[in-house]
C-alpha cells in the first residue's frame, strides 16, 4: 500500500510536468513515401488493366486471324475437292497436326476433325437461325472461357451449286488463357507487394510519429530539468564512482567561489578537499563543512550526498547538493552575539547607575585635596592622578549607559561622501601622526536613509582602531559601493590582523586588544549598525590585515531602527 501511494504521488507529479501539445503533425518524409505509394498502386492498377485488355484484344485477334485463315483454305480447296480430293485431305491432315485446332465442321457434312472432347456439339446445340444468317459476310465468333475454346464460323456457297455450308473452326485459347492466368498472378503478387509497402509505410509513419513524440517528451523533460537546475540557487554536481565531476549547475562555480567555468573530469575531493573524508559513504547524508578558494575567503557549506542509482539498480555515482550557508552562519553568530551584548547591556545599566555616584563624590574629595592650601607638590599629583583616573572611568560608565540605553537612530537622507568629507577632516591629524596613507573612495553620490550622527561615530571607532592596528607606513584603504537594495562600506588596513578567537569575541563588551580602549567602542558599534537593519562581515587573519565590510538596507523600515 505504501509503494503504491510513492507510485500514485509520482504519477500526479509527473502530470504536473509541462510539456509541449501532442498533436499529429506529418513532415514532408512520411507525406511524400505515403503519396509516392499510392501513386504507385494506382499507376500499376491501371497499367494491369491495361495489359490484361491488351492481352484479351491480341489473343482474339490472332485467333481471328488463325482461324480466319484455315476457313479461307479450306473455302478455296473445297471448291477443287471434288476434282483433287488427295489437296484436300493432305491440307485436312496438316491442320490436324495442330495441338491448338480442337475441330474442324463443316455443315451439313459433318465433322473433319474431331479432337474428341465433343465440343462441337456443344456449340452446335447454341446455333441458331439467327446466329446462322451473321455467319454471312465477316463470320461469327464465339469465346468459351470456361472450355478454354475459341470458335470462328463462316456461311459460304459451294462451288458451282451454290449450296451453302457452315464452317466452324474451334481453337484452343489454353496458351493464351495460361498467359492471362500468369499475368493475374502476377498482378496478385505485386498487389500484395505494394499493400504490404504502404501497410510498413503506415507502421514505420506510425513509429516515426512515436518516436517524435518521444523525443519531444524528452525535448519538454531535459528543458523541465535545465530549467530547474538553473533556477534553483543551490549546487548540483554529479559525480562517478572515481569522484570525477561529470556535470554541474550554473549556481556551483559562484558556491564553490571557482574560476574555471570547465570542471568536468576534475576529482571532486581536489574541489572541496575538506569533503573527501565523506566520499566513500554509500548511503545518503548532509554534513557541514568548512570551505575556502585559495584561503582568501571562507565558506560554510551545508552538503547532501545520495547515491545515483541506475534502473538497473547499478551504482553509478553520487549526487551532490551544496548550499552556501555562510550567511546563515553568519546571522546565527550576529544573533547570537545580539543576545549576548544585551545580556551583558542590562547587567552594565545596574553597575553603572551603582558606580557613577560614588564616582561623583571621589571625584570631588580629590579635587578638593589637590586644591588645599596645605597640599603638598605630591600630594597634588596623586590628586591629579585620581581625578583622571576617575575621568576615565566616567568615560566607560558613559559608554556603558549608551551601551545599555542606546539611543533611538533619527533616520534621514545622508549622502555617504559628504559624511566621509567630515571623518576626513577629524581624523587627518591622526594618519598624519601615524604616517598612514589612506584611500579614500571617489564621490560616487551614494545615498543612505540613517542617523549620519550615529554613522559617523560607527566609522570613527573603526578607523581609530585601523589606526591603531597598522604601523607606520602602512595603508588604509576605504571603499563604496551600492546595488539594487544595500549599500556596503569597505575599510581595509595592512595591519596586525586577528585571530579566530579575537575576530569572534571583537563586538563584545570590554574586549579589546589596545591598552588604552576601553573595549566598548566596536560593541557599541555593532548595536547601532543592527539598529539600522545591517551587519557586518570581518576577514581577517594574524599579520595579514584586516577587512571589514559594513551592509546597511538603502531603506531601513522605522521598526528595525526602533529595535
């Protein structure tokens, strides 16, 4: 019952399919065989015809001829066979030799020759008077198909008497007859020749109409396919039982982040090297692995693997579905680190509330000390050092209270280069000091709807960390670009870089590598580009820089700057 249901489910999927109409449509090749056949069939009937009425007009006029012959000899030594009778017998003699003559009468004298097989007698039967007075003149003719005789009769006048006589002379027509017999059969056998060729024709027009039917359900299922594989934004590879690459999907070169548009025959562990531990799995899978092109960028990659099955329950290979999962990837680790930051923002709302009072009062006793008339040189040091110090902590109370209690972005039209117009000028006297060549991107008139505010201070954090990160002499290159829905900022330096464990943990509080942050400005960062609807994306790695890519929505709705 189950298979059954499988069976009924891909049969409704299979009616679901598109395909081309499926009408009878004849091509020139089978129009022109059927027509050539049947002019050929009627040509032959009508040249069968034809022949058989040749045939039957030769054969009576050479046995009109024959027999009109004998009739004229027999007539002219009949007229001298009282006088010579020996002429007369000896010609009688020579007819009778002649298989074809079956009788020779004369009436009223009787029979001459006489072949034995009493035909004459049945035409003599059929005379009658009126028959008797047609024989004058040119004769009378008489055809028995069914005795196969042919008989030639002749009212003369004999001799100087002037009594009449009938002569009949009775041929045989069998030659003849076998002749008509085997043109018949021959006709029969070409008849059933050319019905056979147009009943193969019609089977071979049936089979050719089948045959284009077929190909166009296989047209209609290999464009249904094609344009499945082109469609879907997931990588499909087959692969053979040597791991070799045998056809692919458009989507698996930009997956994969490959270059060569020609793959095939190429080992698929020499593709993905960090799948191959799995290829030799028989049964069907989904693993997660870790992929990169060249170690430039890295990859998440969700793979499913299932057997390629022959119909003849042969193992041919294997078919791969790859996903691109590193966005997923990345919006579970940006959610993640959300959930965390606002943990960690409420805990920071309570010490803060707890420390800035207190500092108040320290702030102002040592003040006060620093201030005495009686305060030594020393005792006005220590004063100045505790009122910085205390500063200082004032600053990361600040940061954490707008870390707890951001404030809501007031959205507006910002043009992008104006924005970074003003860092540049803020900022000029640091890449000065730290001799640092910086790469500022072309005027390229890109619009955002934010808080240029809260987007400026986002790029100062960024920048001032580059700044601390490169070392003399290095470059920070900054750059712009936009498509259809976000709009990306791209700031790169030649740093120190950072490691796996420093990229993942940069946008939590207090974390920082500087001796002099405070480890809330990236952190604080981070919350306003999410209040914006955008992300961010790191690469980086241990003394080979840093890139970090802002994407922030052209248009953030109102509820997610709220949030």
């Amino acid at each position: 019952m189950k298979e059954a249901r499988i069976m009924k489910k891909k049969n409704k999927f299979k009616h679901k399919i598109p395909q081309s109409p499926s009408s009878f449509q004849l091509s020139t090749g089978p129009f022109l065989f059927l027509f050539s056949i049947v002019i050929i069939f009627i040509l032959f009937a009508i040249s069968t015809r034809d022949n058989i009425h040749r045939a039957q007009n030769f054969m009576k006029s050479s046995l009109l001829n024959q027999g009109g012959i004998i009739i004229s000899s027999i007539e002219a030594m009949n007229a001298d066979a009282l006088d010579r009778p020996e002429y007369f017998n000896n010609f009688i003699s020579e007819i009778s030799q002649n298989d074809e003559i079956l009788f020779i009468a004369m009436e009223p004298k009787g029979l001459i020759i006489d072949k034995g097989r009493g035909l004459y007698n049945k035409f003599r039967v059929h005379l009658t008077k009126e028959k008797i007075e047609s024989m004058r003149g040119t004769g009378l003719t008489s055809h028995k198909k069914e005795q196969g005789l042919f008989v030639i009769s002749k009212l003369i006048q004999q001799g100087s008497s002037g009594a009449e006589q009938i002569i009949s002379v009775g041929i045989s027509t069998g030659t003849f007859d076998q002749a008509q017999e085997e043109d018949r059969h021959h006709a029969f056998i070409m008849t059933a020749i050319l019905f056979l060729l147009a009943l193969s024709g019609m089977y071979f027009l049936f089979l050719y109409q089948k045959m284009r039917s077929f190909s166009a359900t296989i047209a209609d299922m290999k464009l249904y396919t094609d344009s499945i594989l082109k469609s879907v934004p997931v990588s499909i590879v087959t692969i053979d039982n040597q791991n070799r690459l045998i056809s692919y999907n458009q989507c698996t070169t930009d997956i994969l982040g490959l270059k060569s548009e020609n793959l095939e025959g190429i080992e698929i562990d020499k593709i993905i090297p960090a799948y191959s531990s799995h290829l030799n799995s028989t049964n069907q899978l989904t693993n997660e692995i870790e992929a990169g092109d060249g170690g430039k960028e890295k990859r998440s990659l969700r793979i499913s693997c299932s057997p390629l099955i022959s119909q003849g329950q042969v193992n041919m290979g294997k078919v791969l579905v790859i996903e691109n999962i590193s966005k997923f990837k990345n919006m579970e680790a940006q959610l993640e680190l959300s959930r965390r930051m606002a943990a960690l923002g409420k805990m920071a709302s309570g010490i803060a509330h707890e420390i800035r009072n207190p500092l108040g009062t320290l702030r102002g006793f040592a003040y006060f000390f620093g201030k005495s008339n009686n305060a030594s040189e020393e005792t006005k040091e220590y004063s100045q050092l505790m009122v910085a110090e205390i500063d200082r902590l004032n600053r990361i109370v600040s940061g954490l209270l707008q870390f707890s209690r951001p404030r809501e972005p007031q959205l507006q039209t910002t043009c992008l280069s104006e924005l970074l117009k003003k860092i540049k000028l803020l900022l000029e006297m640091d890449f000065s000091t730290a001799k640092i060549k910086v790469s500022w991107p072309m005027d390229q008139g890109i619009i955002i709807n934010a808080d240029p505010d809260l987007i400026l201070q986002v790029l100062m954090n960024i920048l001032r960390n580059s700044i601390i990160a490169t070392a003399t002499g290095g470059t920070i290159d900054i750059e712009c670009s936009e498509d259809n829905d976000s709009v990306i900022i791209s700031i790169a330096d030649t740093g120190c870089g950072m490691s796996e464990k420093e990229r993942e943990q940069m946008f939590d509080p207090f974390f920082t590598t500087s001796k002099t942050g405070t480890g809330l400005g990236l952190a604080v960062s981070h919350q306003i580009i999410a209040q914006h609807r955008g992300f961010f994306e790191v690469s980086t790695a241990q003394n080979r820089g840093t890139n970090i890519r802002i994407i922030l929505p052209k248009k953030p709705n109102n509820e997610g700057a709220a949030q």
